[in-house]
C-alpha cells in the first residue's frame, strides 16, 4: 500500500465532520483565490436574498415543508 491509500484509509474512517474539514481544506489549497471568489459570491447571493425577504418579494418555506421535500427527492423517503 502507498502512503497516499494509507492516509485515504485512515481519513475515511473519521467521523464526518472531520472529514468535511479535511475535504474543505484540501480544496481550498487547490486554488486559494477561487476559494475567494466562491465566498464573495455566496456573501453576495445571501445579501440579495435577505434583501429580497426583506421587500417581501421573495417567499419562505417553513423548514418542516422543506425537510420532508429533501428526504423525499433526495433520499426517497
């Protein structure tokens, strides 16, 4: 086995969101600024949307509506 198999053997066996943490930093390293620009897009979108709640022109779904619809198209349930 080669160091890389090794380490992906024992990342995948951490619990998930040390996982996610290792996912995101190792993306991160890939390219820093594209990283930037992802994080100033979101800020960006999340402004436009608070905005929009705001004005009263953008509708919001109660998180029970919202979770059933995610377990039923995501997980089938």
């Amino acid at each position: 086995m080669n160091d890389v198999t090794t380490l992906l053997e024992q990342v995948l066996n951490l619990p998930e969101h040390d996982r996610a943490e290792i996912a995101n930093r190792l993306l991160e390293s890939l390219d820093p600024e594209a990283q930037r620009d992802v994080d100033q897009a979101w800020a960006e979108e999340i402004e436009r949307r608070c905005a929009a709640v705001d004005a009263g022109t953008l509708a919001t779904c109660d998180w029970k509506d919202v979770r059933a619809r995610i377990e039923r198209d995501i997980f089938g349930r």
